[in-house]
C-alpha cells in the first residue's frame, strides 16, 4: 500500500459523505482491493478470497450468455474485468469519479458511468440482471434505500434479475427494526495503519431481510435471502445476499 502525493491535500477537510470517503479511498491507495475497502487489517483481501466472492456471485446472479448486466456501484469495476467475457455486455456504474476514472484505466475497453445508484441514466427495462454488491450500507436511509430498489427495478426487462450482495445483517435482531444505523467505528486498531484524511464519522445502514421481503410482497416481485458461501472470508458483521426477480 503507498501513499499517492495528491492525498496530502486531504488531510484538513472533513468527510462529509460515503461518496466523498470512496474517493479518498481511491485516491490515497494503489491497490485496487484497498481502493474499494477490501482490506482486513490494514492488508488487502486475499486474491483466493476474492475469486471466490465472485464466484459466489456468478453462481448466484444466473446469467445467460447473451444478457445485458448492470454493476451498479460497481467501483473500479473488478465485477466487469471478471464477467465480461461470460455476458454480452456489462456496465458499470459509480458514485466516485475517482473510481471511474480507476475503472477505464484498468480496462479500457469497458464502459464505466458517473452516477448515483438511485438515478441511473437509462431507458426502461434495458437489462437482464443488475448487479449491486457490497454498496447497500452506505446508502443514506430506507428511503434511499427503496428509490434505489424502485430504480433497479425500472431499468431491468420484464424477465430480469436483480441480485443485491454483500448486505449487512443487523447485529442485533431483537429490536426487530427493519434498519440499522451501526455504532460508529471507532479508530483503535486502524490507527496504526489507516490515513487520518480517510477518518470519518459516517454511518452504514444494516438491515433485517424483512426489509426486503415485506419491499417484494408490496410490489408483487419474488424474493430470495441467500447465505454467502466465500471460504477465507472475514468481516466484522454477519451478511447475506438477496435476488430479487420480477
Ligand atoms: C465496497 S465498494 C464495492 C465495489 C464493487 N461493487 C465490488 O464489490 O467490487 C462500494 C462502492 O459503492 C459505491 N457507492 C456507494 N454509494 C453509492 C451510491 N449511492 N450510488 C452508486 N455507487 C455508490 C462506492 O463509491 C464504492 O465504489
């Protein structure tokens, strides 16, 4: 991991929002992995690690050869590098102009947008499945949260698929709320290795599958709560992924 030299230029403003930590992120770490906040101790995930995420996903997202995806907040696009050659064609999207810019520099021949989850910059019913994962806990709230569902919904065909991953699971299931602002993060054991232009006080959004099931039932869509199956992973919090399909 080393330090690029525009991050000094960072380190007297405050991060105000996800987008802007992201950008930092990008910015300050060479490693694609640590770009996107794949890290464990300070080290980037395991390549073992990550193939198996996507494998995980590929298996669970089903698409054809001939499909249209959509990697929505899709960083500097690793999703795309992996299935581009699986899928007719794949789009990834983001709220980091610092993640874009990273995307096309590391495959040029890939198709990147800047945009915010919950308003993208396409027809209705263009693609076959829309892919988002690891992105749901840094969306504002649960309104966001539904205008974002809503909008995958719009952009995906009658038939399609949208496959959100990497979800994380409310610590504590008791109080039974259908969202969870987790505890803010507290610095200890990232001090030694963790950029103070990258602190922050930001909080990620946790949710109750309920969440997700009582959003399908309103609409009349199907629902699927998924476990991960990624051997070597490790996370603070306890996730899953869901399918949602028409
Ligand atoms: C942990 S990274 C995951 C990247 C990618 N999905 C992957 O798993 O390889 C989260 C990404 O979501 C993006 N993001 C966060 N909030 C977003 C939003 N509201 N709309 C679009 N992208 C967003 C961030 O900029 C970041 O690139």
């Amino acid at each position: 991991m080393t330090q690029n030299s525009s991050s000094t230029k960072f380190k007297r403003s405050r991060i105000s929002s996800w987008a802007q930590w992201f950008d930092r992120c990008a910015q300050y770490y060479q490693d694609p992995r640590m770009k996107m906040a794949y890290y464990q101790d300070g080290k980037p995930v395991a390549m073992s690690v990550m193939r198996a995420m996507h494998k995980d996903v590929w298996n669970k997202m089903r698409a054809p050869k001939d499909s249209i995806v959509l990697d929505v907040g899709g960083g500097i696009g690793l999703f795309s590098q992996s299935f581009q050659h699986r899928v007719k064609r794949i789009i990834g999207t983001d709220i980091s102009l610092t993640m874009v810019r990273d995307a096309y520099r590391l495959n040029s021949r890939g198709v990147f947008l800047l945009c915010e989850a919950a308003s993208l910059p396409f027809s209705s019913r263009s693609f076959d499945r829309v892919l988002c994962y690891s992105v749901f806990h840094y969306l504002r709230n649960l309104k966001h949260t539904e205008e974002v569902l809503d909008e995958f919904l719009r952009v995906l065909k009658r038939d399609g698929l949208a496959f959100i991953g990497d979800i994380l699971y409310p610590q504590n299931l008791l109080n039974r709320k259908k969202a969870t602002v987790l505890p803010q993060r507290r610095y200890k054991n990232t001090a030694m290795w963790w950029p103070s232009s990258l602190n922050h006080d930001l909080k990620k959004l946790a949710f109750n599958p309920e969440f997700f099931i009582n959003y399908c039932r309103k609409n009349n869509y199907q629902c699927k709560i998924l476990a991960q199956h990624i051997p070597g992973k490790v996370t603070a919090e306890s996730r899953y992924d869901v399918v949602i399909k028409f």
